[in-house]
C-alpha cells in the first residue's frame, strides 16, 4: 500500500513523440516536416554495450587508438574499418563512431576529421554515437594546436544538432596522463545510460587505472546516500543505483515518509527521514551513517525545490528556501561528511544535482539559478581536495525532465519545453539517474569536478 | 539461558481522529503501512523474523488472524510467522513483553510487536435477535423451516449493536468510571486541564525538534497526530463544559483521550541480532508485570491496576519509584495520571491496599511523559504501547547509558501492565 506510483505511470506519455513514430504519423509528419523525435535507446542490463559494429578513426597522429580499442574489444564490441568518402558502400550500419583527434597541431589537420566523419556519419543506425576524444585546448603547445583542439567543440555540437534519429555526439577530452581512466566515459558515451546526454564536453583528469568493475553491478558492495529520493529523479537515481547494485539510504522530508518507505522498499535499502536544511542535519546525517554502515560511498546531492518570482516581486522567504536547500545543504552536508574522519571511503563519489537554470539563467528563476550555478561553483573548487582523497565531485545538470512537476505545466509550455532540444524531447528521470549513476562508478575516476550536462543538448544556454 | 531484549526501534503513523484522515483505512492497512515503515527504516525488506506480535481492541470477525494477513501483506519475509493478542489498551505493551520474553529465553532472536485500532471501520455487530433469527434460517433444511424461522424476523431487530465504550459488568462507560475515581481522588479541573496542555507542548515541541522523524511515518497524508494542538493553553481547556461525572464534573473533552485510528509498531531483537546487522540498541526490556483490580464488587477504579502492579515490580527489581529519569504514564484521562501519582504518595492507600509500610512517594513532574502523551497524540487503544515503548527507548538512548524509564498503561477490565526499560 506505500508503494509509490511506478515511473511510467507518472510519465505523461510523448504523444506526439508515438504518433510521429506510427505508419500514418510518421508519412504525415514527413510531409509537413515536423520534428520526429525518436525513441531513444536506453540501457537494460545484461544489454550488449552496443546493438552493432563501430568504427574508430583518427585525425593526425594520435594517440588513444589502441587503448579505444582495446576497451571496445574488451566490451564485445566489432570494429568495421574506416570508409572514404568514395569507396564502401557494403551497407552495414554502424553503431557508434569514434574519432581519436588526440593527433591535431594545426587547424588544417582538422579535414582529417571531416574526412573520416562524414561517410561514416551517413552510416549511423538510429540512437548511433559519436565520440571524439582529443586533448584539451589549455594545454596545448601553441595557439594554432589550441585553435584546432577548440574548434572540435564547435564541430562536435554541431554534428550534434546535426544528427537524427536519436543519435548523440560528445567530446571526451583526455589529458596526457588520463588515459587510466578512459574506459568508463568511453562505454557510458556509447551506452543506452548516456541517451538524453547530447553535445556535451567532459574532461578527463590524470588518474591511476582502476581494478576494472562488473559493468552489470558497477556500485555492488557500495553504500549510496540520495536526497529528496520520495519521488522524481531523486527516486529514480535510488532505483538506477540499487539496480547497479548499492544499498541506497534514501533521503527525504519526514512529511514525504510515506512515498519514501514505499521507495526504499522497493529497492530494498533504507528510509532516513530528515529535513537537510536543519542545524542538526550535517550531524544526523554522519551518526546515521557511521552507525549503520561504517561510512559511506556514494553521495547524491538532489533534493531541490524552486519558489518562481521575479526579482523584482521575490520576497526574502523565497529566496532564502532556496539557497537553503539548493545550495547551502549541499556545502554543509558535504563539508560535514568530508570532516567526518575516514566517513567517506576511499574512491568515494559526490555528485550534486545542478540544472540547466544555473547555466543558462531562466526568467523567474533568479534564486533557483543562483543556487545551481553555486553548485558549479562548489563543484569546482572542490574537486582538487576530493581528487586527494581518491574521490571525485561532479554535478550533474538537468534540462527538460519529464516528472510529476513538468507533468503539471500547461500544455503549451510543456510541450516547447520539451522540444527545444536536438533529440526534440523531454528526458526521463532514469536518464538524469544514469549518468549519475555513471559519475558514481569505480571507473568514473578520472571525471571530477565536471558538469554534464543531461538535456538532449537544449537549446538554452548552449 | 535468560537475556534482556533489545529495543532497537519502531515506526508508527500518525494518529487520527475518529471519522478522519484514515475513516476509509482498515485495521490491516494501518498495520501493514506501519510494518512496511519499519521495514523501510531498518532494511528487513524480505527478511524473517521470529514473530510478529500484535493485535486490536475493535476488531471484524474477518480479521481473526490480523496480524498474520498484515504481515503477508508487507515487505516481511512471508515466512515469519505471527499471532494476535488482545488485552484492551495493554495489548500493545503486552505484545511488547511476549515478545521480548521469547528473546530473553533464547527462543527468538527478533520480532516485532505492535498494535493497531480504528473506531472509524469498527465492526458493526447485528442485533442479538436478529442474529439467532439468521443462524436458524442458516440452519433449516427444508423450505417450510426456512420460512418458518424467517416469519421471526421483527423491524426492531434491524438496529444494529454499536460497539460501546462501555464496562460489560458495570455498564459505566470508561469515561464514568475514571470520573468516579477522579472524585474519590479528589481531583481538581485545573490539574487536569494543566496536564492536558502540558501533553499537548511536549508533544509539539518533540515534533519540532525532529524527535520523532525515525518514530512516524506519515500516511495518507497526514504527517503529524491530528489531535495535536500545539497552541492548547489553560484558558481555553477551561472553557470547555464536562462530559463524564455529571454537571459537576471535572472531566472535558480537553482532558480526555478523543477516539482515534493508528498503528504502532516496535522492533525488538538479541544484541547480537541487532549487531549483526549494524542495527542500534535503544534500550533494553528489563521487566514487566500486570496486574488487576476488582472494579465490579471490590470498590476500585477500574483504572488503577498499575498503581498496583508497578511496587511488584520495583521490589522484584530492587528498585524505588524514584529510580528513574522518565515516566510514561498512558494518559487515557488527565485524571488518570493524577489519581496514580496521588495513590503512590498516599500512606493509607499504599498501607492497606499495596501493603506497603512506607508509600511509594512522589514522582518528578519534571520527568512525565516529556515527549508528549495520549492526550496529544491521541489513543488508538491497541497502538498506544508501540508508541510509548518506542519513544521512550530513544528518549532513554539520548539520555545515555544507564538511564531508566518506567511504562504504567491502564486497561478495560480493570487491567493494566507496567515495565521498565533502561538503556
Ligand atoms: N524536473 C526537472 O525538469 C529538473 C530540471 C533541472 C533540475 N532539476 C533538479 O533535480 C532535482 C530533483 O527534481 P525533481 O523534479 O525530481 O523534483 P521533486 O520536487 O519531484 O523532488 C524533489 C524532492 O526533494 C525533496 N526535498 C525538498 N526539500 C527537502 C529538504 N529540505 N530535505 C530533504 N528533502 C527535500 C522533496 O520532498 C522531493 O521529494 C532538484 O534538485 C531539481 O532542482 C529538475
């Protein structure tokens, strides 16, 4: 009886999103030419990393090739050689195309990379990916180096924008050193987990090789803590983090108890009731989780709520309850979990929900926004003293996510919210969970103090 | 092999008022949400435990195995089995201290105790006349003797039997008899109206401190008891006009227990139990005793039966009234409260009817129900012992080690049972 409402009751369904994607919608649609969003291709476990083969290609002498392949042979993945933009017509779908650019020292190698992208592009199934992997413009050895490293971002999100059928396109930026820790973005990039995550750019840091992890049950044995888990996304990461295989303490509102029993059951972890924003909070927190499971692994930072006004109308309480649970409950449980001696274990894992807001700024939102855009700031400044510990901090920033909130929007501004997005709909709760659940991996720890972006590369804020 | 058994938390939901907030929820949904709200806080999803034990004071024909249905319907591994028990408002204290015997005799290891009542779905019964009339219709093997038997049916044995809050030897309802006793006591209005409002701040301020956010989980929205009135003071209670003892009475509706609706529950197990699986240990169940008193010939207040178990057990544990840091007197009336305590400091009372030489002597008021009590909070009879143990085990764990708490619950019938927790 407290079981909460399953996720795909809650979620409205894409109407339009099914209709262009039935016999008559999809003749229809064509026609007029209306957007066909796509159905995306989501990760189920026990799922091959890839439904088809990928090709790998280079632009300049670089050097991630062999490790690339490697970590594609090593997940059952099947090459295809590159084809020229002439020759190979064999037909054969490709599944995922990777470009090491690692190569690049002026811009006039850059039509190495087009040279290789665009055959390969028109070979692309649906929900293909495309994954550059280069060095970061900051250190390169001179400005036409930087200029070529630089302009992937221009090409990478274009391609973005570029692509249909709900295929992606990001860039991996992978630092001299970094190259221990490429396996686990390099499968998330391709996997079903990363399917809202569009245009984006990551940037690996130095980090030793990791054991390797059970790509099925990457968290198992982990202990995760989630906020604001009584419904929504918050519930959704307990769900995805369980089902990666850690016990999940989820947290919540004493008065949402009832919604959080019903989700800690069904993920078989633990309901904390606790209000983060009070003075006891921090100290709650660290007793419940020193006493009942010695420390912790996995820190997610979601619970958030948004008090709309314009600047000019907002009154004090409003701005003040948003910073208090957005921003402020972040520093202090953090900080608090941080000063608690050996609480947060070795390769420990902080990942704080930020929003789109915060990058782009939305009219009404100016407390909301400032608190996001804290969290980024927070994000940063601390991932060098995480990056000590063996641990990582990054945030995670949602675009249009479909949930009982959205679910409630009027009609119109739902649907423009929905689809002003390269993939041209809303994400689900699970896609914010995924990447999450991502960021918490053994093999994500080369990736901290990032910002991933989980918006289907919205058109705000870009 | 004799241990002590650990309280190692509980849950319950908030109590509501009668025809309220749960007047669609039965007794078996209340139980299951609030076993499920256990099993969520200390991770027993599909876990087996040594026994369930809880039962109700109002409870449907249908539900005779109650606690049995409730836990097949909750997260609990079907495999752990239950059983009902039903002693008026002791049941669940009562449900407590069985459960912790069989621990402390090394027959469990772990279980739960709970109880839960509605007076909103309480079980109509039919009408005596009207029921023999139906169990010979049931009964009759031919048309005519159908017949027959139907031709007794009469209009006025449609009116149904209202359960009523009412003595079966006495036919005084509890309310009458506590203000029969509260006049023997000479108990004054305003000490009473004064330890009403006392019950309603504590309770309001435990709420805002947090106390009870591993106690309560909500349901069906309500996050908090709806009895509550943290604003209650002295001046409006006095406001109020009797409702028990007559025109002169000293008994309102503001120091009474309302009718309510909720469920309690209470997790209790070995230490080792509770280590092995990183489970705090709140307090331990020391010793309980029960104890009756003759209110049909024998001249006592129906709800005095503590006042007489509670020096049995302070000499089984070699221990004085005032060897404790908190008090959980069950507040069923105001005047309840005040009568024991008066009855305990009473030299010829304590003399002729404890056969004490010396009286009890006075409690700390200071140390009474601190985190609120029935009056408050509400009395769904049953549930009313899973939230006290519960409480006041974590109000005992706050404390420190070696604190002691004394538990005193009056019940129908001229029962009541009492036991000490320590920490
Ligand atoms: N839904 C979107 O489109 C979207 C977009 C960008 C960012 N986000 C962010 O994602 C996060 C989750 O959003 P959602 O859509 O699931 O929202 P939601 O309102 O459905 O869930 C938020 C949860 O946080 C809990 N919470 C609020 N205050 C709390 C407190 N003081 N202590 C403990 N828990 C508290 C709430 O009770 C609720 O269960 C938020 O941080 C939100 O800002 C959402």
């Amino acid at each position: 009886m407290t079981q909460p409402i399953p996720e795909d009751d809650l979620i409205v369904s894409d109407w339009y999103r099914d209709f262009t994607n039935s016999g008559v919608g999809a003749t229809l649609t064509k026609r007029l030419g209306l957007p066909r969003p796509a159905v995306l291709r989501r990760h189920e476990p026990g799922a091959p990393l890839l439904p088809g083969p990928a090709v790998v290609g280079t632009a300049g002498e670089g050097r991630l090739r062999d490790p690339l392949t490697a970590v594609l042979k090593d997940a059952g993945v099947t090459l295809l050689s590159p084809v020229t933009a002439d020759g190979g017509t064999d037909g054969e779908r490709t599944a995922a195309v990777l470009l090491d650019a690692t190569g690049l020292r002026t811009p006039a190698d850059l039509a190495a990379a087009h040279d290789f992208l665009a055959p390969a592009l028109r070979r692309l199934a649906p929900s293909g990916r495309v994954l550059v992997l280069a060095e970061p413009p900051s250190e390169a050895a001179d400005p036409a180096q930087a200029a070529a490293r630089q302009a992937l971002e221009g090409l990478v999100r274009s391609t973005a924008k570029e692509l249909r059928g709900g295929a992606t396109a990001n860039l991996l930026l992978v630092p001299d050193g970094a190259e221990g820790g490429l396996a686990g973005p390099v499968r998330f990039f391709l996997s079903g987990r990363s399917a809202y995550v569009d245009g984006q750019v990551v940037t690996l840091t130095a980090a030793g090789a990791t054991d390797g992890q059970d790509d099925d049950r990457p968290l198992a044995g982990k202990v995760a803590v989630v906020t604001g888990a009584a419904r929504g996304i918050g519930a959704a990461i307990a769900r995805v983090l369980a089902r990666d295989g850690a016990h999940v303490v989820v947290v919540d509102l004493p008065a949402a108890g009832q919604a959080l029993a019903g989700v800690a059951n069904e993920v078989g972890g633990t309901a904390l009731q606790l209000d983060i924003t009070a003075p006891d909070a921090p100290e709650r927190l660290v007793g419940h989780l020193r006493e009942r499971h010695g420390g912790v692994d996995v820190v997610v930072h979601n619970a958030g709520i948004t008090r709309d006004k314009l600047l000019v109308n907002m009154d004090a309480a409003r701005w003040n309850a948003v910073m208090a649970v957005n921003l402020q409950a972040q520093l202090d449980l953090t900080q608090a979990l941080l000063d608690a001696d050996g609480l947060l274990r070795p390769g420990g894992r902080v990942v704080c929900v930020s929003s789109q807001s915060g990058i782009a700024g939305n009219r009404g939102q100016t407390n909301y926004a400032a608190s996001k855009a804290g969290v980024i700031g927070m994000v940063r400044a601390w991932a060098p003293a995480l990056a000590e510990r063996g641990a990582t901090i990054n945030a995670v920033a949602p675009g249009f996510i479909v949930t009982e909130m959205t679910a409630r929007m009027p009609f119109g501004t739902r649907e423009i919210g929905s689809r002003i997005n390269s993939l041209q709909q809303g994400g689900l709760p699970v896609d914010v969970a995924e990447t999450v659940a991502w960021l918490a991996q053994p093999e994500s720890t080369g990736v901290n103090g990032q910002v991933v972006r989980v918006c289907g590369q919205s058109f705000l804020g870009a | 092999m004799t241990r002590k058994a650990a309280i190692v938390g509980g849950n319950r939901i908030p109590f509501a008022r009668s025809g309220s907030a749960y007047a669609r929820a039965s007794n078996q949904d209340m139980l299951t949400a609030t076993l499920d709200g256990l099993v969520a806080r200390f991770g027993l999803q599909g876990v087996q435990l040594g026994e369930v034990v809880a039962g109700a004071v109002l409870k449907h024909s249908r539900d005779f195995n109650l606690t049995r249905e409730s836990v097949l319907g909750s997260q609990l591994a079907a495999r752990t089995p239950a059983y009902d028990v039903q002693q008026a408002c002791g049941t669940g204290l009562e449900a407590a201290v069985l459960v912790a015997n069989k621990i402390a005799l090394g027959q469990i290891e772990s279980g739960i105790a709970g109880g839960v009542d509605t007076t909103s779905d309480a079980p109509l019964a039919v009408n005596d006349d009207l029921r023999r009339v139906l169990l010979q219709v049931a009964s009759a093997r031919t048309v005519q003797q159908r017949l027959k038997a139907l031709a007794g049916l009469r209009p006025g044995q449609v009116v149904p039997d209202l359960p009523r809050n009412a003595e079966p030897r006495t036919g005084l309802s509890m309310g009458e008899h506590a203000a029969v006793t509260a006049r023997q006591w000479e108990i004054g209005r305003a000490e009473q109206d004064e330890l009403a409002v006392a019950s309603h701040r504590n309770l309001a301020a435990a709420y805002d401190r947090g106390f009870f956010d591993d106690l309560v989980t909500p349901y069906l929205g309500l996050t908090r008891d709806e009895n509550l009135r943290p604003d209650s003071n002295v001046e409006k209670l006095a406001a109020l006009g009797p409702v028990f003892g007559g025109e002169d009475g000293t008994m309102t509706a503001g120091n009474s227990t309302p009718l309510s609706d909720g469920a309690s529950a209470v997790l209790l197990a070995s230490d080792e139990w509770a280590a092995a699986r990183d489970l705090p240990v709140l307090a331990h169940l020391v010793d309980a005793q029960t104890a009756a008193v003759d209110h049909v010939h024998g001249g006592e207040g129906l709800l005095m039966a503590p006042v007489h178990a509670t020096p049995v057990l302070l000499a089984r544990n070699g221990l004085s009234l005032q060897d404790f840091d908190f008090y959980e007197i069950h507040e069923a009336f105001a005047s309840t409260v005040l009568a024991t305590l008066k009855a305990w400091e009473d030299p010829a009372f304590c003399k002729e009817k404890l056969g004490l030489d010396v009286p009890l002597g006075a409690v700390d008021r200071s140390k009474l129900n601190v985190n609120g009590s029935s009056l408050a909070a509400g009395h769904p009879f049953a549930a009313t012992g899973g939230r006290i143990v519960a409480a006041l085990a974590k109000q005992l764990h706050e404390a420190g080690p070696g604190k002691r708490g004394l538990i005193s619950i009056c019940a129908a019938g001229g029962q009541g049972v009492v036991a000490i927790l320590e920490s």
